[in-house]
C-alpha cells in the first residue's frame, strides 16, 4: 500500500528475514548431516537409491568457492564459538564476515539459532535461508538444522513456513528428522482453513516415501512414530472424518507403533465432532481394557466432551463421583447414555470400540484407582455454567474451589479468567475488574487472555478510551505485551464507533509493535474501510493481505472487498471482484451473492436482479438434485436475506416472472415470504400499471405477458385478480417473456 494513505504509513517493508518467506525451498546437491541438538541426525534417505546408497558422512559438497586461507581461519574462529555455545558471538561474526562460511558453519549457527526458541533467534535463522536462497547456495545447509528451523517456526506460529521447508525436502528427495515432520502436521492439523487437509496430504507424503525402502531400518529417524500418528489423527479428528481416522488407526501396527492415552482422548473429540456422545464412556472402557495408564487429561476430556455437547447434568455427575472417590465412573456414565443405542452404528466405530459390540454382554469396568477432580476440571465445568448464562453457579463454583483442602483443586488464573468472562458476558465490568484486582492481591498473576477478555468487554460497551487506558496498564504495570488477538479486539471495537482511522491506528500500533497481523486482522479493517464507505482503503488493505504469504485471503476476506463495493453501488467494481474469486478457486457463496443484491438494489439496476437469479437459481437447482446433475456446478443453499432482496428489486421492477420464481424458491426451502411488504410495494406502485386508455393497440398487445405475470402475481398476493374463480397456468406466449435475461 502506499506511504502516503496514512501517516504513520500503513505499509511496512517485510524485512528480508520475514518469517514468512513465500518461496519455497529448493537443494541442488544433497545435504549432509551434522550433529548440533537433541534430534538425533537423520539419515539422509535419497528417495529411490538402492545399491549405490552412500553413507551421509562420506557426501561431498562442490562449490563455486576456492579455498582462502584468511577464510578458513575466520570460518575455525565461528566454529570455535559455536561449539562453545556462544551463539550471540557467532552471529556477530556471521554478520561481520566477508564471505560466505562453509556448510559446517552455517548449519551449526542456523541449528543453535533456531534452537534458541526467540523471535530475534528465528529471524536470524530465517534470514540465514534468505540469503542462500538468493545466492543459490542453500545445499550448504543439512537436513538437521532445517529440521529444527522448521519447529522452531511451528513454535513460533509460522506454519506456513515451516511446511515449505519440510515439503521442499521432500521434494529433493529428502526425508526430514520424524520430530521434524511431525510437528509440523501437527501445527498444520491445529490450525484454521486447509491446515487439517495439508497436515493428512504431508503425512502421506511422508510414509509413502519411507514405505519404499524394504529396510525400514535405513529410514528409522523418518518413521512415524505415536506422535506422528496422533497429529494426523487429530487433523481427522478436526476434520470429522471417520472414515479416514480408522485408516490411519489402523495403519499404526505396520510401523509398530500403538495407539496412547492421547491416541483415545483424540478418539474422543471425533465422537464429539461427528455428534457421537453416547460412545464417550466406550472410549474410556477402551483406555482400561488395553490396560493404558490412565491419566487426568483423559478425565478432562470427557468432562469438556459433555460440557460441550451441552449435557452439564452428565459432567456435574462426573465430577461428584470423582469427589466421591467412586472407581465405578464407566458405570454411572453408562447410566447416563439417553440416546437408544444403535444395534446397526456404523462399522467404522465399531472396529475403533470393538468393545461397542454387545456392550450389556460386558460389565463396565472400574477404574485402577480413584481420581480426585482438580482445578481443571473443575474449571471446565465452570465454563459449561458460563456458556449457558449460569453466571451466579460459576461464582459459587469459584467460591468451593478456594475452600478446597486440596491444593490441586485451587482456582487457578484460568478459573479465575473464566470467572471474568462470565461476568464480562453479561456486562457487569465493574465486578470483572474486582476480580482483576483480587487476582493480583492473592499472587494469581492475569495472563494475556484474562486481558484480552476485559477489552473485549469495554469494546463491546463502546468504551474505547477504557480499552485504551486498561491496554496501557497491561503492558506498564502487569508487563504483559499485547498480542493480535488484543490488537483485532481494538480494532472491532473501532468499528463498533464508526471510527476507520482509529482502526488503522491500532493495525499501525500492532505493526510497528513487531506483531504479525493475521487473517482476522486484515479482514477485521477491511470492514471498518467497508462500512465508513472507503472500498478503495479496503481494497488496498486486500491486496497487501495477498501479498502477506503468512495468510490466506479466504472467502470472508473476498466479501468483505465485495461488500465495500456493494454499499455504495459500485456494481461493475463488486462483480469484477467476484470474477477474480472465481478465478482463484472460490465460489461465491450466500454473503457474496446477498452483498451483490443489496448493490444493485442501491443502483437502481434490475436488470442486474435477473442475471444474478439466473445464477443462483441454477446453483439452487445443483443443490436441490445432490450435484448430480453438472458436478461442474457449486450448490447453494440459500438464505432469507438473499431472496428476499433479489424478489424486492423483481417486484418493484415489474418483474413478476421471475419474483413467482423467486418466491416458490423460497417455499422450497422454508423461508415465509412477506406477502404485507410485497402487496404493499404492489399496490403503491403498480395498481394502474395496465390500466391506461391511452396507450396504443400494439403497446397493450406487448403488454399481454407482463400483464398476465402480472395477474398471477397479484393471484399469490392474495388481491383481486383474472384467476380468481379459474384454474390458471403461468405460459409464455409465442415463446417470448419480456422480463427474462
């Protein structure tokens, strides 16, 4: 974006060490191994080698660089220092040098860099890749030190770029450390948008290329291991997809791995995403039949499972037999189960659960010992209390908490942070800062949630000035720093005041701060260009979004651009915006085709009203037939706002044709259309639409057809009409309809 939008620039140069970098990485030669933290070194496999397989440590790098002595001293000094472990010194000198040091060298620094875990050790590392990347020197580097880049920037919440490199190994034939690849699908499978679908694609990636050598042993650094399995189970499990959680389950003995406690609390959030709470307790009996050490994670995920299918009696239940010290859990969980069980559930949970198979033959089984609910739990069971307005049980529950004997059972800042939601749920800010300051008086130091919370809370009120003032305290006194999410909360709070420049301020404030903006914060301030009338701000604010490879521009972000469009009738602007989304692979959807309808009725353009129908209705038709009909052609499911609108414009138009299409669709899909506000607009402006005597006998003939939609229109509205009395057929005459595009 230009400097000159705002001052301070809304622009900032992304510096070359950006965390970031959208081009993928590539190896001319293969790289070597060198041993620089706990990851054990890989074996670099070269995907289809056989018999001329050479040993890592025997693998010779050419370069275009001919031995200096002067290099080589300074290259032992950067060498003497990395292996004492002085990695501040070593950078210093990597920047001071001349030249280039040799791979030794530079893997040695990027490998402490990254394992530094910083922000500043990351962007160094980062910068480290840059610069090879541009020299075309980036086989210098060995898979090791790129296998802890990688982590290092799944730690830091680079997903993006830490796919690049792991892909880009794979790519050279490579296979990365499985400590390496597996957390980035495990980043992958945690995140929003594709993330779970890439994190399965480079799972498979992977095995697929370890499971072509005979010898695993050759590739036992690669193999996945439980973790690697639990990552790409949670992305199925995030996914809701069963069928390919039992395919990956049950590919685990091929590699000898089996299945943990994680494993099966995994197991339980895919019954939850695919609304299954009655196998819940049958996850648990799994865990104690195959004798895996029991933990209270696992307790916990029940207790959150229930409290998030909203059955709080159950996890209240739950909770008092673990205060009871009762072992017999699976029991009183199976009394609870009030859904009829499936004799016929599907063979996909039943191979999962074999023990789901006649479970009345089974008697439920105890728990090894007794489990005491901790503060955890008993938080979880807070937040189901706030989540349907219980906030008087949620204070109370805060309140036994602290007469706990049990030290464990003590709220904790999370207890208290959910007590302040509750409380900021229902406005009562007064009482959420009482708790504030009750928190810092008994030592349970807030964190930056906790903050986040309360300005989420003062923005929603409209007091912006007290977000301001309580964002100041929270870096000087409670020396938190703000985060993006507390940057996004004040800029949809901006919003909420109609005050766009205050919006960009803080996006510039969160910029200038080193804070990375995210998808919600670039579409976040597309809104507020949007709604105060400045599309082309937003539509710059778009662009460098796509120029940020740190997000994906999704659909929320395309209509948002359509909409800043749209609200001041821009109609030729919103529909070359909505061609470009075709073009990249996105389909419009209701909110897309519903901005589009408000801008043409703001244009006064009906005639626009009949292409966008012609489209949607024949997307409608794809949806009702199953996408049977031309796979070629997106569904749509349509909304009340999007027919309501395109059937106004129709009906003020004098399209009747097509508003009877328009009303029958949404009879179709349940929605009431308003007959009192289209009789009302009828009879205001087309009660004497066919009642001049002065028209010409060739202008009446051309007006039979309208006047017959016209007729049946007025028959649906309910008002005197020629079809009272008779039975009736809406048929164009000759074939011709004059409101049709």
């Amino acid at each position: 974006m230009s400097a000159a939008l705002v001052q301070p620039p809304f622009s900032s140069t992304l510096s070359s060490s950006s965390a970031s970098n959208p081009y993928p990485l590539h190896w001319t030669s293969p790289p070597f191994t060198f041993t620089t933290s706990p990851i054990r070194p890989s074996r670099l496999i070269l995907v289809g080698a056989t018999a001329n397989y050479t040993n890592p440590s025997d693998l010779s790098l050419t370069t275009t660089t001919t031995s200096d002595p002067t290099h080589d001293s300074r290259d032992q000094k950067l060498l003497a220092l990395l292996r004492q472990r002085k990695t501040e010194d070593a950078w210093l000198a990597y920047t001071h040098s001349t030249h280039l040091p040799n791979p030794t060298c530079l893997s040695r620094l990027v490998s402490q860099l990254s394992f530094q875990n910083t922000r500043s050790g990351l962007t160094r590392a980062q910068s480290i890749v840059t610069r090879l990347r541009h020299e075309r020197q980036l086989h210098r580097l060995d898979a090791n030190c790129l296998g802890l880049l990688a982590v290092a920037a799944i730690k830091a919440g680079h997903t993006l770029y830490a796919t690049s490199i792991v892909k880009s190994m794979l790519r050279s034939g490579y296979l990365p450390h499985v400590k390496a690849w597996s957390a980035v699908v495990s980043g992958l499978a945690s995140s929003g948008d594709d993330g779970p679908m890439e994190a399965l694609k480079l799972f498979k990636a992977v095995t697929r290329r370890v499971r072509k050598f005979n010898d695993l042993h050759m590739v036992s650094d690669s193999r996945p291991d439980t973790i690697a399995f639990n990552a790409a189970l949670n992305a199925c499990a995030n996914l809701g997809d069963s069928e390919k959680f039992l395919q990956l389950f049950e590919e685990m003995p091929q590699y000898g791995v089996e299945p943990d406690a994680l494993t099966y609390n995994i197991m339980s959030k895919l019954c939850c995403k695919t609304d299954r709470k009655h196998l819940l307790v049958f996850v648990l009996e799994r865990i104690l039949e195959m004798g895996i050490p029991l933990c209270m994670t696992t307790l916990h995920s029940l207790v959150a499972a229930y409290v998030g299918f909203g059955d709080l009696k159950t996890a209240e239940k739950m909770v008092q037999a673990m205060r009871d010290q009762r072992s017999d859990l699976c029991k009183i969980l199976r009394e609870s189960i009030s859904e009829n069980m499936d004799e016929n559930d599907e063979s996909v949970f039943k191979k999962l659960l074999p023990n789901l198979i006649n479970p009345s033959d089974n008697e439920p089984p105890l728990l090894p010992k007794v489990y005491a609910p901790d503060s955890r739990i008993y938080t979880t069971l807070m937040k189901g209390y706030m989540k349907v307005g219980r906030v008087s049980d949620t204070v109370r529950m805060l309140e036994a908490m602290r007469r706990q004997d049990d030290r464990a059972s003590h709220p904790d800042h999370v207890s208290y942070t959910t007590v302040v939601s509750a409380l900021v749920k229902t406005g009562s800010m007064d009482r959420a800062r009482q708790i504030l300051t009750e928190m810092t008086r008994i030592g349970v130091p807030a964190n930056r949630i906790t903050y986040n919370i309360l300005l989420k809370g003062y923005c929603k009120q409209l007091q912006i000035e007290k977000a301001r003032e309580l964002l100041k305290e929270m870096a000087d006194d409670a020396g938190i720093q703000p985060d993006v999410v507390s940057y996004n909360i004040l800029i949809d709070g901006c919003i909420l005041v109609d005050d766009s420049a205050g919006a960009l301020a803080f996006f510039n404030e969160m910029r200038a701060r080193g804070i990375a903006p995210t998808k919600v914060s670039y579409t976040t301030l597309m809104k507020a260009f949007a709604l105060s009338g400045q599309p082309k701000l937003a539509h710059k604010v778009f662009d460098e979004m796509l120029n940020d490879p740190r997000v994906k521009a999704d659909i929320i972000a395309w209509n948002m651009l359509v909409e800043g469009y749209c609200r001041l009738g821009l109609i030729e602007e919103a529909k070359k915006i909505i061609e470009k989304m075709k073009e990249n692979g996105l389909n419009p959807d209701v909110a897309t085709y519903g901005s589009l309808a408000n801008g043409i009725a703001l244009a006064r353009r009906p005639g626009e009203a009949l292409l966008l129908w012609n489209e949607v209705k024949e997307r409608c038709r794809v949806e009702k037939e199953g996408g049977k009909a031309d796979p070629s052609i997106a569904p749509l499911k349509p909304d009340e706002g999007l027919l309501d609108t395109l059937g106004d414009i129709c009906v003020r138009a004098a399209f009747f044709r097509k508003a009877l299409e328009i009303v029958a669709c949404m009879e179709e899909n349940g929605i009431s259309p308003n007959k009192t506000k289209y009789t009302k607009i009828y009879v205001e402006m087309h009660s004497r639409m066919f009642t001049s005597k002065h028209a010409s006998k060739a202008r009446q003939d051309r007006r039979i057809e309208r006047k017959r939609a016209a007729e049946a229109f007025k028959f649906w509205l309910g008002l005197p009409n020629s079809y009272y009395g008779s039975e009736w057929r809406l048929e164009p005459i000759d074939g011709y309809d004059s409101d049709s595009v």
